[in-house]
C-alpha cells in the first residue's frame, strides 16, 4: 500500500517532534520531511514531492502565508493545511483566500489532526468547529456575508448550507437528501453566489450565527 505522503513545517521543535511521531503511527502515513522555517521548506520541495504540508502560519525567514502563495502556485498539486495558536478570522480568511485546503489549531491538533488530514485528502476542506464559533462572536463588517437575510435561501439551500457548514461533501450531503452531487453542486453555487463569497469560512460563520448550525 503507497503511503500518503506528509511534510512538516514548524520552529517549535517539541511540537514538530510529536506531530511527526503521531502520524508516523499510521500505517498508510508518513512524514517525509520536516522544516523549522520557511525558507527551509521551501529546500525540501526542491528535493521531496509530498502529497500534503501541514504548515505552521507563524515562522520565521519565510512566513507560513509567504510559503502558502509560493508552493501554491508552483505545486499546485500539494494539498496544505495551516496550523496556528490564533483563534483569528484575519488569519483564518487570509490562509483560505491564499488556498489553504485546511485550517487547524495547534492546541485541538492531538484530538483533529487525522479528521483533518483526511478530510483533506479526501478533496473536502478543514476548519475547526471552535474557531467557527468563536469567530461568530465577531462583528462581522459591512459588507459581510453575514449580513445576508435568512429569507434570501430556499429551505432546500438552508438545508445545504446546514450540511456543507457540518464538513459533509457534495457527495455525503446529496446522499443525505437523496439528490444528485451535480444538483448539490448547483445548489452550493447559488448559495456562494447570494453570500457574494467563495470561502467555506464565511458560510460556517453564517450558519452559526444564522441558527442554522447549533452546536451542543
């Protein structure tokens, strides 16, 4: 069986060290490579072709976003998940809007990491639940999604919008209500399109503070 294949980018040693250790448990992972900035992440991929970096937003010498629009663009094929201390919408929007396929907070990374990794993997995005929720505590700006009336929606779209911001993929949410992935596909569009927004992050913010999505 071919492993799926994982660098390492952080400059806390001690956390660096575990990750790798973690997913080095699994049989069908296995961390390839580590860097502790930037800079030196950006060496390994000259040489290493991973299929996944789990990156660490604040590094030296290269910042984590620096790397994230870099690697991006000229290996588009390497899925990336963030990983960040911060509760902050600011970094959570500016990893997205760079195309970061995941987001996570370090301190849930011992509980979320493989949800999130396979997540990922498996062509669906990643962001913690938490942070969704604290950030809906936020005063969103003036011309936020959030400001978008309820009634804007179909109940159908509500229903969707309620599944997506849950982390179900089209796939997962057109076998819960019995439809299509293309009909799903469709439905998402048009909800993206009255939000005015393309970032998974602004619809599960919408859904939390919208009542949509409550969390127990």
């Amino acid at each position: 069986m071919k492993k799926y294949n994982i660098i390492l980018a952080d400059d806390h040693s001690m956390f660096l060290q575990g990750m790798e250790k973690l997913i080095n448990s699994k049989k069908d992972m296995m961390v390839i490579g580590t860097a502790n900035d930037g800079a030196e992440l950006m060496e390994l991929l000259k040489e290493l072709t991973p299929d996944m970096i789990l990156l660490d937003i604040s590094m030296p010498n290269l910042k984590g976003i620096e790397a994230l629009k870099i690697i991006k663009e000229q290996y588009s094929e390497i899925k990336i998940i963030m990983l960040t201390m911060h509760k902050s919408r600011a970094y959570m929007n500016t990893a997205i809007s760079a195309g970061a396929d995941g987001f996570l907070l370090k301190e849930n990374s011992d509980i979320e990491l493989f949800s999130a990794i396979n997540k990922v993997r498996g062509g669906e995005s990643f962001i913690n639940v938490d942070l969704a929720m604290e950030l809906s505590q936020e005063q969103p700006a003036v011309k936020s999604p959030d400001n978008v009336p309820l009634s804007s929606f179909s109940e159908r779209e509500i229903e969707i919008i309620k599944y997506i911001a849950k982390g179900l993929s089209n796939k997962d949410v057109a076998t819960e209500l019995n439809l299509s992935p293309r009909t799903i596909e469709n439905h998402r569009s048009k909800i993206m399109k009255k939000m005015k927004t393309n970032k998974i992050a602004d619809l599960i913010r919408y859904a939390f503070l919208k009542g949509i999505l409550v969390v127990t």
